[in-house]
C-alpha cells in the first residue's frame, strides 16, 4: 500500500502496522470505538491520516510519518502510558 499524497486511510494504515490483517476486521476496529485519531474516537475507516496524526489501539499510540518522495513509511511508537 503506497500513500497517496502523503495521506493514507485509517484502515489501511492499521493493516500496514499489522494492528489488524484484513480491512474487514479494521472496519470492526474502528466502527466499534476502539481507534483514537489524536485522542479522539474516529469511527470513520476512510479518514485519511497525514503525517504527525497519532492513532491509538489498545493503549499503544503510533505517529504517522508518511514520505512518498522515498516511498517508505516511518512510523514512530509511543509505549503504553500506565497510570
């Protein structure tokens, strides 16, 4: 999956990450209220993420760092924050 004008779908990124392995299961994921977009709910699976959009599932947040000029996704990931 290549980024579009340095944009990519919020399911599709989660497929990218591994987070979920089929679009059919990040649809669920993100239609049940369990995907944060910067800290808030989005239930929308074609939002498209642009670079420093943090996604988060299950506690662990990913910074989206999308570069088509050399066609390589760099993603940065926070560890769990406890407390």
């Amino acid at each position: 999956m290549k980024p579009r004008d340095n944009t990519i779908k919020l399911s599709q990124f989660l497929k990218l990450m591994g987070i979920v392995p089929t679009g059919g299961q990040a649809k669920l994921l993100i239609q049940g209220g369990d995907v944060l977009l910067n800290g808030v709910v989005e239930t929308r699976r074609g939002k498209r993420l642009v670079r420093g959009d943090q996604v988060t599932v299950a506690g662990q947040t990913f910074e989206v760092n999308l570069d088509n000029s050399q066609d390589q996704e760099v993603v940065t990931v926070f560890p769990e924050q406890t407390g």
